[in-house]
C-alpha cells in the first residue's frame, strides 16, 4: 500500500525532528546537564520545543495516514501537511522561557490545534460517508 502524501510530510517532519533533537543534546553539552532537573534556560527551550513537536506531531500523521487509506482528498491532506509543517516551524521560534505568550509560539499551536481537529472530523466523515 502507497501512501506518498502521508511520506512526505512524514519525511519533512522527520528532519524537523532531528534538528529540534540535536539542538537539545547541543544544549545539555553545553550546559553539562544530565537531566532536565540541571536545566539552563536555554536546555529548557530546546526541551520543549522538541518535547512538544513529539507530544502533536506523531497523531497529526497517523490521522493523515488514516485519512489517504480512506480516501481523503489528496487536496486537503495536503493542506493538512503544509499547514502541519509551517505549524511546527513557527511553534519552537516562539518558545521561550522568558516571554509568555509568544505570538509565534501562539500561531504554531493554534495552527496545530485546527490540523488535528479538521483531520479527526475528516477521518470521521470518511468513516460516516463508506
């Protein structure tokens, strides 16, 4: 079974992934820290820049792979991947210790939050409509 719309999104995602990753080890080098209860601000933010992508991303995918197995229109799985990436692009800029909330933080979450809502009422109604 094909799913290449799921992919690539999925491939994009992946990377995004990794470059939220290596920033958190590159800040617990720098800093020392072994754990989050040694935490510079710095280690904080990246840990939760990455800690959230892991938290949304992983759902938002898997409601995209159900929604192209179903059916769903390529269209709207697309932009559900589009809007998913520039979702998780601008939701680690705004994260920071010391400002809340953060215009881009806020943006990137409520983007995040209206992906996962329109693919679960969409892999609903492909469930409603066979």
């Amino acid at each position: 079974m094909w799913v290449p719309i799921t992919a690539l999104y999925a491939g994009i995602l992946g990377v995004l992934m990794l470059v939220l990753a290596m920033r958190v080890s590159r800040a617990r080098m720098e800093s020392g820290a072994s754990l989050s209860t040694d935490a510079t601000p710095k280690l904080v933010e990246a840990i939760r820049r990455h800690g959230n992508f892991i938290e949304w991303v992983p759902f938002a995918l898997l409601l995209m792979l159900i929604g192209e197995l179903d059916g769903m229109s390529p269209l709207a799985l697309h932009a559900a991947g589009a809007a998913l990436v520039v979702a998780r692009v601008l939701h680690p800029l705004g994260v920071k210790v010391d400002v809340m909330p953060h215009p881009l933080r806020a943006a990137g979450a409520t983007l995040t939050f209206v992906v996962v809502l329109l693919l679960s009422i969409g892999v609903m109604l492909e469930f409603f409509t066979h």
